[in-house]
C-alpha cells in the first residue's frame, strides 16, 4: 500500500529498526511489536533492498495490522536509510527508537529519538557472515541507547557489564496458540511419514547440529525426523539426507501448533558453537504449551532453566537413549513454568521501563 508521506497517518511514535523480514519466521520482534501497537504507531524499518532508482525511489509501507506499518527502504546501503526516511517522514524527531540490529546506527545521525531502545535478541556478530564492523556498531548503539532489553540470561550477563541499564526479557510464549489447537487433522505433508515422529520448527542454519541429527537417524532408523523451517546461510547440499529426515519447509506461525500436535518429541538440535553460546530459544517454551517431551542438547540458558523437565544430550548415543526415555511425566514442572510467564506480560512490562525513563 502506498501512502501519502507527508499525511498524518505517518506521524509515528515508534521507529523499529530490524534485520529481520516481518514476514520470515514469527518470533521476537512480531510478538513485541504487535502487543506494543496497542499504544502506539509504529513503522518497522528492515534492511533495505537496493534499487536502481536512486533518490527517485518511491516510499512504499505496508500496513500490516492496524498501528503497524512496515518498509523495506529501496536504497543502496544502510548509511542511506536515514537519509531516506528523513526526506520522507513528516517528522524529525520521533518518541521511540528501538533497535533489533546495530547495522542501523547510522540512523542516529539524521533522525533523533526521545528515547532509544536496543532490544538485543541475539549476539548477531558472532552469526556466520556477520559484518566485521558490527561490533563497533554496537559499542556506539550501546552509548546510544537509554534502554537495553536482552532475549535471554546469557545476553543479559555480557551486555550488563557494557551498560547501565540493562534488563533481562526472555522469549516468551502465547501458550493458548500452542495448547488450544482447533484443528487436530493431520497435516498432508506429515500423513506419509511413519510414527513415531521427532520434530523440529525454526530456522536451520549454522546453528543446527546437522552431524547430530545425520548420526541419530542412523542409529534410530525407527523414528522419522521432520524439520520444518527455512534455510538459511547453508544449502541442501548441507543437509543430512536419510529415508528416516524429512524436510517440509518454511510454515506460518499459524499452522505450526497443527504440526506440533503430531510430535511425539519435541527436538532442540541446536550445535554448541559461537552462533549458539546466547541464544535462549523461542522454541522451548511453545514446545513446552503443546505439552510435548522436549530433547536438547546443552545450550547454556536451556541447562541453567529448565535441567529438571528436558532431556539434556551430548551426542547421538544420547539422543537414541533419550528418544526411548521421553515421557510426558514433566507436565506438571512445565505448567509451573508457564504460568509465569507471557508475551502480553512481557511487552507490558518492556512498555512500562519505557514510561518510567520518559516520566
């Protein structure tokens, strides 16, 4: 939908920066942000697509739910994108900034913000391909920001120490979206692969244990292996293929509980390595809501939290054993962690620090 620039309906109060496409994989930033338009206008910035159009290129969002509209800043570079916004925003100055990515920094230079939110879900300059430049980019984001927000315990304990005010959010759950599913019938891409099944959701990458999983499905040709979820910064040619891995690609947020209902164990195959040494996984949590024995390997923040109702591996051996081990029994350890926990709390709560650094 294209909009008028200069009408009022682009008078925003909050600017999200986002190295994430609003329409990739549901998590953090679609959750947060969703709850957050109940009060306030937002614009959500992703990374840009470069165009041949130069200065001429025409400003372009798309609403996506009332309060929430998205950009994708047709220009060169990101160093071009608050240029850009400031040729064709109405206002300067705006009450919001928040930032999932510091490649946006440069922003700051054009556009000023009451109060700048660094909402860091991921330690990004660690993932493969990252810009070598990123970490100075978030030594200067960090000077920035009045506010940091981090995705999970690990972050909270390395950005504390390079800011005042840091909090601690770990992902939540919407646990009705996950625990009261409407529709039970088994999907058509699951209906030929045999029971018992493993699965995964999320996105696979260099994060995923691929030599894990490979070795598993051989020692465990029994059991089918489903991955449901995008690839990214790897190919096909990187995946294990086995008659027991079945691949069924990228689904909507809205079908994944569906999928979920006909796993008979949930897997976090995660690889211990630079990409995986802060992430506190979305994952865990949803698994946990649709009531379904969760097998992990050691990722920091999942041993330290929830040790007593996953079944934690080392290696494939492991992974055999806690496949016939996994039982529903942890249901009740789940509930009580649940119950303290929801995305509507915590974009509450993350809203609230804002108010009393504003006040």
């Amino acid at each position: 939908m294209e909009i008028n620039p200069k009408s009022n309906h682009l008078d925003y109060d909050m600017i999200v920066f986002c190295h994430l496409r609003w329409d990739f994989v549901y998590q953090r930033p679609q959750h947060l942000i969703t709850r957050l338009a109940k009060n306030y206008r937002i614009l959500v910035v992703e990374e840009p697509q470069p165009t041949t159009l130069n200065g001429h290129s025409p400003f372009v969002v798309r609403e996506v739910q009332p309060n929430i509209h998205v950009l994708r800043p047709p220009v060169q570079s990101m160093e071009s994108i608050g240029p850009f916004l400031k040729k064709h925003l109405k206002n300067r100055v705006f009450p919001i900034g928040w930032f999932y990515s510091p490649s946006f920094i440069s922003v700051l230079e054009t556009l000023d913000f009451g109060t700048v939110v660094y909402d860091c879900m991921d330690e990004l300059s660690l993932f493969r391909g990252a810009p070598a430049q990123l970490i100075d980019q978030e030594n200067q984001l960090l000077a920035a920001a009045d506010i940091v927000y981090t995705g999970g315990k690990s972050l909270f304990e390395s950005k504390k120490l390079k800011h005042h005010n840091v909090f601690c959010f770990p992902s939540s759950v919407d646990i009705n979206h996950f625990s009261n599913v409407s529709d039970i019938s088994m999907p058509d891409d699951l209906k030929d692969i045999p029971q018992p099944i493993v699965g995964y959701y999320g996105v696979i990458d260099e994060r995923i244990d691929l030599d894990l999983l490979r070795k598993t499905a051989a020692k465990s040709p029994e059991t089918s292996f489903v991955m449901i979820g995008p690839l990214c910064k790897i190919s096909e040619s990187d995946l294990p293929q086995a008659d027991n891995i079945h691949y069924l690609g990228m689904k909507s947020y809205g079908e994944l509980p569906q999928y979920l209902q006909h796993f008979k164990i949930a897997m976090m195959p995660f690889a211990l390595n630079d990409a995986t040494k802060f992430i506190s996984p979305t994952k865990t949590l949803e698994y946990m809501s649709a009531s379904k024995p969760i097998i992990s390997t050691r990722i920091k923040d999942v041993e330290r939290d929830y040790s007593n109702c996953i079944l934690l591996i080392n290696d494939e051996n492991d992974f055999c054993e806690a496949i016939n081990k996994a039982s529903s029994q942890v249901l009740g350890e789940y509930r009580k962690i649940l119950e303290k926990t929801s995305w509507d709390n915590t974009a509450e709560s993350m809203k609230n620090i804002i108010e009393k650094v504003t006040a």
